[in-house]
C-alpha cells in the first residue's frame, strides 16, 4: 500500500471495488449526459430557439441568440458526446463552464436549493462535469475506441 492510502475496513471488498471502477465513471458520464440531454431536447422541442433566446435575453445574456444556440447545441450533441464518451474532455468542460454561467446569471440570487430555483442541481452538474473532463471518458467510451481524446 502506497504512503496516504487507506486501509479498507473490509479488505475482501477490494476486489469488488477494483472491478468495479470503471463500470462507475461510466456510469456517472451515461447519467449526467443523459439528464443534459433532456434538458436540451426540451429546449429544442419545448421552447425553441425563438423561446431560449428570450429566456436568454431576460437574463441579460447579450447576443441572447448566441447563447441560446450553444445551450442547445451543448445539451443535446455535446450531452449525445458525453453519453458516447466521444471528445468527452471538451464537451464535459465546456457544459461545465455552461453550468457555471448559469449558476452565476441564473440561479446564485435564489439561493442554494433547487426548489427555489437555487444553485443545487447547476453546481451539482457542473462539478459532475468537470471531474469527467479531468476523468476522461474511460475505457468504455469510443475515446478509448479510436485511441484518441483531448
């Protein structure tokens, strides 16, 4: 064991653990892309261009046309990328920096929780976000299937 490890209070677990790891961030990467990808599908099906944009514009976000076409395009082919494990780095970064614009413009004044509007789920996400873009898509991702990521 290496100097600062842990030992595991149940070492017969380690097995479990180990085999289980990559099975994990995958998981974690499939759930999150998943949940950004409904979130786009209904800005897109819901609202539209036309309605994001506004939405946009109410908060300030100048060109609002502009923001709302990289919401929608992050959140729907950038979540389908997450999902895949496809340019997993820069799509997973870069719906972490959407996250943060929207904690910052959209949610920080409602508090911390997400029934008020809050910044629970957008920091969640965002954080979720970033350790997958350090992370990478793993080896079950087609990253790893091309050889190939950021």
């Amino acid at each position: 064991m290496a100097a600062g490890e842990t030992n595991l209070l149940f070492p017969s677990l380690a097995g479990f653990y180990r085999s289980w790891r990559d099975i994990a961030s995958t998981l974690v990467r499939v759930v999150v892309g998943v949940n950004l990808l409904m979130h786009g599908w209904l800005k897109v099906g819901t609202f539209g261009l036309a309605g994001v944009s506004a939405y946009m514009a109410k908060l300030g976000l100048q060109p609002a046309t502009a923001f709302a076409v990289a919401a929608i395009l992050l959140e729907t082919v950038g979540a389908i990328c997450v999902i895949l494990g496809l340019f997993t780095r820069f799509f997973a970064a870069a719906l972490a920096v959407e996250m943060a614009v929207a904690l910052y413009v959209a949610h920080l004044k409602a508090g911390f929780y997400v029934s008020n509007g809050g910044i629970e789920y957008v920091l969640l996400l965002g954080i979720v976000l970033f350790a997958v873009a350090i992370r990478g898509g793993g080896p079950y991702s087609v990253d790893r299937m091309i050889g190939k990521e950021l």
